[in-house]
C-alpha cells in the first residue's frame, strides 16, 4: 500500500516537495519521483510514489518503475494477490519479486486492457505508455483504493488523496462543488465520479481513465462486466463452494512480508476472516475497539470470547467520548470528505492499534451488500413480494413516517408507491426527508444519476430481481465511496494496509451467482454465509445481534458532546451557514435533544460536514449568487 502522484503540468521543486511531504504517511519507507519524457508535451511528466513496503522489502521494488523494454512507466498503490499466477504465463527476466513488476511487465505483454480484466486485487494505478503517449489510471472493481484527479487547463494531475494536489498548486482556492452537496446530504456520501471539492473528482470503480497527451482528451469508460450467471447446485453444494472460495481468498491476502492481523468485532463476518486465517496462519493477532461495558455498542468482550475459541492471540483499546471530540477533527482532515458514518472515530483507534504489532490487517468489511445484510434489502424484498406497494397511490405514506421514531421505518415507508427502481432506491438511502431537506434550505432531487448508472452497467437484465439489483449497487457505490473510502484513508494515515477478502472478485461473483433466497429472505439473511460460518464457529456467535461497529453518539450528544455540537453547528460564524439554512440546523438538533427523534446519523453528517469546511474551503465566504441558488432550488 502506498500514496501515488502524477501531473502533466511542470511543477516547480518546491511544490514537488510539497506534495511528497503530504504523501509521506500513507508510504514512509521511501520514496521517489522521475521526470518522464513525452514527445507530445514541452516539459515533463512527473510520476511521484511513496512506498509502504509489504511484498519484496528490497529496492528492486522502490517505484515509479519503468518496464524491460522502457516504454512503460507505472505508479501503484495496492495488492494483486494472483501476480504469481500471472507472472508465470510471462518470459521476462525479473529483477525481484514483487507484484508491481509483475503487474508492470503484464501491462507491457498483454495491454492495458487485458491486464485489468485479469487481475485480482485492490488497486489505485497510472502508467504512461511513451510510445503512445497515453496516461492510464484505474481503480479496482470495488474500489478499495481510491484515486482522485484533476483536470484543468487541459492537464492532468492526480494522487491517491486530494491535499497532494493542493499541494501541487492546484485549487488554491477551494471552493464547494453545489452539485455535490444535495447528493451528500442525501446519501451521507458523495458517490464518484463526483466530490464536493469543485474541480476534483473520483474515478469510479472498476474503471479505466484514458489521457491523451497529443490531443489533451481523455475519456472514462468500465473494464468490469456484469455477470448474469446463475449458480445451479443444491444449498449444501453452495456451501461448500462458497467455503472453499473465501478460504482461498483470505490464503491469498495472507501473502506478505510483513506481519498480518485481524480487525475482530462481534460479528459474524470479522469472525469467519479470523477463523479462516486461523486456518492458515498459525501468527495472527486480533484487534478490537470499544467504549467501555457499560454501552451495549461496546464489542471488546464478545470479542475477546470468539478470539479465545479461535485460539488466536486477541487485543484491545477503548475510547471514551472526551478522546473522540479531541480527534474529529483531525479524523475528518484525514478522511479529506465529510462522512456520515460515525465508525469512522472508533476506526482512527482501531488502526493505531493495529498498526503497534501489523503492518497489514484482514477485515470483515464488505460481507453485508453482496449477501443482504442490511434491513433496506429486506424492506424491498417485501415490496418484491407484494408488488401492489409500489402503486403510485401509496406514495402519500410518506407522510406517516412523521409518526414514527424508527429510522428504517420511516425509510421503508417513503420507498412505497415507486415502480422506478431508481426513484424507490434513492427513497431507501435517503438521509434526510424531503421536508427536512426543505429546513436546510436544498433542494430534494434525489442522487438518480448515479444511481441509474450502476443499473444500467450492472443490474440491467430482467434475470436479476430488483433486491439483487439494489445489494449490486451498494456493492460499488455505497461501499467504494462511503465505507472502504474511510477505511482507506483512516488506516493509511498510521501506514496500516487493510485489506478485505469478501470483496474477493471471484467470491463476490459466486455470491452474485446464488439465488436470492440462498442469501437473504424476510426472516433472516446472509444464509449460505451462516450455513457455512458453523464448520469453525459456535451458534452463539453465529446468532448475535446485529451493531455494525456502532457509536452511542445520539447519546453523547445530549451529554458530553453537547458543548462540541453547539460549537460546531450553531456559531453564527461557521462556514456551513453559507450552504444551509441554520435555523433548520436549529430546528434538527433540537428536536434530537427533546427526544422528538433521532437525529444522530444526520447530526453527525452536519457536524462532520461543518469540521471539513472550516478545514477544506477557502476563507472567502459563499457568493450571493449560489446562496441564492440554493434557495430558488429548494423551493422549487
């Protein structure tokens, strides 16, 4: 795992300097940089790299690194677990063992192309082909590792995180993308290839960027393909194949030269990654975060009891509320996106823990969008079974949600009385209602762009029922954007590697492959998952509830956190106020204090938005002009 960089601008030395110092943390055993020559532009092109060595520590795998016959260059950051498979269908003379080489000298035998459609990995990656003059970058299918860039002025510049490119001289003075804030409010994330840093974007994953340095164009386009297969065995045989394809996931990612551990929650998905790796590794320590026993969030403890069946080496760190306001802060600077995951405090612990005796950890992340794990997948299991829902005449439920406290009820009702996936998705997803986006001042367009864009990609076919369509969505769009994108930046900000076995290709495609009722129906789900988890697991494990390494923050906030919030969301000076309508942010966060409702999840996103501001946009207030637009399109 490592930081890259790149651009087709000159930089002077002092701005290259800043930009390698802003990707130090995420590659501190070295790093480098090279000036490429180009026949299409007057000066040369930069590709940076800091390295976090985790496979061949020697200098035959220091980067950027060039191919034999010199007319490829590559900057990478990432795993290709199956390079030795594939270095062995090639004839090269290596100069050590790493998978960068492998990867490089593949790319320079097959092509660009053929080369993604074969590898198996996590992966953020340019490479400029000199003879062609062409930059390619690319993102794994899942996006574990992301990639941003930049393109102004006709030139390219892109990096690993989005402060190397301010560091480079780009967007000096940051200003908000207004497209993008409807879409975070909304979902909690901003999917890509969108951010809400104008003129920065976010490559999708499992695709391809193409830059054209004779012509300055560039186009991005999908290499990953929807796969329609359909499994045909008996459950049992699902079992068993499903067993035997995680356990060859998790030996794969066991690969390294460094030492190896496991991030362990109370769950069912942390404990079967653990237990497999058991199986292969007799050196493996686990790893847990909690709040103390008396927040029933709190997972040190059945944590600790599935790491002493295992028989594997376990430890543990708690965090109290007062420590997690102290680092917010300086989480959210790291993340460099505003999210409304609260996970994301708890995480900043997890890897300095982690990071005191591992430099690469297994995670259970990722388990819950392929098999069903989340009750919106059950809710629309429902509809499915009752299709009447849908009618266009329930749609006026939405207005009962006002009667209900429970979050997952409220989201259930506004999704009755859409026929159009896309429209009940959105409804399923959305953070924040129509009238509550309506206090902050935002229009209520829902994020059907992207939306529609994964359908059509990867779940357009009758084959697959509409439940089927929305877990192939969040697998690429939710998780990559969202979920892996924090875990990414929260464990490479310590130089932690995490890596995530469920979200294995070809794992993942066998899940896909299974009919729906092997993965979840209305009663219980990740079925074949369960199924197997009992070979190395007891019941007990297997049926615990359900936290999602959750934080009791609706709790702090009426507590400890109070002052923090306050602070944070009400001062009349914040930035957010140029974006939202504070006395809806009044309105919101009062309500949460009376208990009239829940608030947490969208007061952690207000508060999480509000620290990035201050952080990420320029001191130069919001033009009239685009406040102004932001009140015509919520009234509309």
């Amino acid at each position: 795992m490592c930081g890259i960089f790149g651009s087709t601008r000159k930089l002077d030395n002092q701005a290259l300097t800043s930009v390698m110092d802003s990707l130090d943390h995420r590659g501190p055993d070295s790093q480098g940089h090279e000036l490429l020559a180009s026949s299409a532009s007057e000066h040369p092109i930069i590709f940076a790299h800091t390295r976090l060595a985790i496979q061949d520590l020697s200098a035959s795998g220091h980067q950027p690194m060039t191919s034999n016959n010199r007319r490829w260059w590559i900057t990478f950051n990432g795993e290709i677990y199956n390079h030795f498979e594939l270095r062995s269908k090639l004839t090269n003379n290596f100069r050590g063992s790493s998978d960068t080489e492998t990867l490089l000298e593949y790319i320079a035998t097959f092509g660009i192309e053929k080369t993604l459609s074969e590898i198996n990995g996590m992966y953020a990656l340019a490479v400029f082909d000199a003879q062609e003059n062409m930059i390619y970058l690319a993102r794994d299918p899942f996006g574990i590792k992301p990639i941003y860039f930049s393109i102004e002025q006709d030139e390219l510049t892109f990096s690993s995180e989005v402060k190397p490119i301010f560091a480079s001289g780009l967007h000096r003075l940051q200003s908000l993308n207004q497209n993008a804030l409807g879409d975070f409010l909304h979902l909690r994330y901003v999917p890509s290839p969108n951010t809400l840093l104008k003129g920065i974007n976010r490559l999708r994953p499992g695709h391809l960027l193409s830059y054209n340095l004779t012509n300055k164009q560039s186009i991005e386009r999908p290499f990953v393909k929807s796969s329609f297969s359909k499994f045909s065995g008996s459950f049992s045989e699902a079992v068993d194949t499903y067993r035997n394809g995680l356990s060859n996931a998790v030996q794969k990612q066991l690969i390294s030269d460094v030492p190896v551990g496991v991030l362990l929650s109370a769950g069912i998905d942390s404990a079967v990654i653990a237990a497999l790796a058991r199986e292969h590794s007799s050196d493996i320590t686990s790893h847990t975060v909690g709040f103390g026993s008396q927040h029933q969030e709190c997972e040190i403890s059945d944590a600790a009891e599935t790491a002493k069946i295992l028989g594997i080496r376990h430890e543990a760190t708690t965090v109290d509320p007062t420590t997690l306001i102290d680092s917010l802060a300086d989480i959210v600077n790291s993340v460099e996106e505003p999210l409304g995951t609260t996970s994301i405090m708890p995480m900043w612990y997890l890897t300095q823990l982690a990071k005191k005796s591992a430099t690469v950890v297994l995670s259970g992340q990722g388990n819950d969008e392929p098999w069903g794990g989340y009750r919106r997948y059950q809710i629309e299991l429902l509809l499915q079974q009752l299709p009447f829902l849908k009618s266009s005449i329930f749609q006026k439920a939405d207005k009962l949600s006002a009667l209900f406290k429970s979050d997952p009820i409220k989201r259930g009702l506004r999704c009755l009385g859409y026929k159009d996936d896309a429209n009940r998705f959105g409804n399923a997803y959305a953070l924040f209602t129509p009238g509550e986006l309506g206090l902050l001042g935002v229009g209520n367009e829902q994020p059907n762009t992207s939306i529609d864009y994964w359908l059509n990609l990867l779940a357009n076919s009758e084959t697959i029922e509409p439940t089927e369509r929305m877990m192939r969505i969040d697998s690429r769009m939710n998780l990559a954007d969202d979920l892996l994108l924090y875990s990414d930046k929260v464990a490479m900000r310590y130089a932690l590697e995490v890596r995530v076995p469920m979200l294995d290709p070809d794992v993942v495609q066998l899940v896909e492959s299974f009919p729906l009722d092997f993965k979840t129906n209305l009663r219980r789900t990740k079925l074949v998952h369960r199924a197997m988890a009992r070979d190395f697991l007891p019941k007990a494990i297997i049926e615990r509830p359900k936290r999602g390494f959750q934080v009791p923050f609706g709790q702090w906030c009426k507590t400890t956190w109070r002052d923090y919030m306050e602070a944070n969301l009400l001062s009349p000076n914040l930035k957010i106020n140029s974006s939202l309508n504070s006395d809806g942010i009044k309105m919101i966060w009062h309500q949460h204090l009376t208990g009239s409702f829940d608030y947490s999840r969208q007061l952690f996103a207000l508060l999480t938005l509000s620290l990035w501001m201050e952080t990420y946009l320029s001191s130069q207030e919001q033009t009239e002009e685009s406040r102004a637009l932001n009140l015509s399109s919520a009234n509309c």
